[in-house]
C-alpha cells in the first residue's frame, strides 16, 4: 500500500473513531466509507482490506486497542 493511500485511510480512521470513542470494525468501515465519499475520495481496491490492514499496523505500533473479549470486537484509542 503506497504511503498517500495509508496516510489517508489512517487519517479518516482514526477522526472516526475519536468521534465514537469505541466501536466495531464494521462501524468503523461505514464511517469512514460516508466520510470519504462526503470527502469526494477515492481509494483503490477493497476498502474493507486496505482499512484491516491499516488498523493492524495501528495496532502493532500501539496506536489503537482492539478488545477481543467482547463480540464483534471494539476498537479504542
């Protein structure tokens, strides 16, 4: 994934979820699809894909928690 593509997804993830404080990855990906398609951005290939990947390099760096003892699991700061 180039680093523009990155920067953008992390970016619209990461407002979104301030915004819900905690939420679902499913949550998460419709809000950031609205606010990219309010934003008029484009992201090439699967959104659901590229955004996954984005919070687990969130996640590896310590950058996002992810509660796995809850089902769907919940993502928070």
């Amino acid at each position: 994934m180039d680093r523009a593509k990155y920067e953008a997804l992390k970016a619209t993830f990461s407002g979104c979820l301030k915004t819900r404080k905690t939420a679902s990855f499913d949550d998460l990906l419709a809000d950031v699809a609205t606010d990219l398609n309010n934003k008029n951005v484009k992201i090439p290939g699967v959104l659901r894909w590229n955004l996954f990947w984005v919070t687990l390099d969130m996640e590896a760096n310590d950058q996002l928690k992810r509660n796995k003892k809850v089902s769907p699991h919940q993502y928070t700061f």
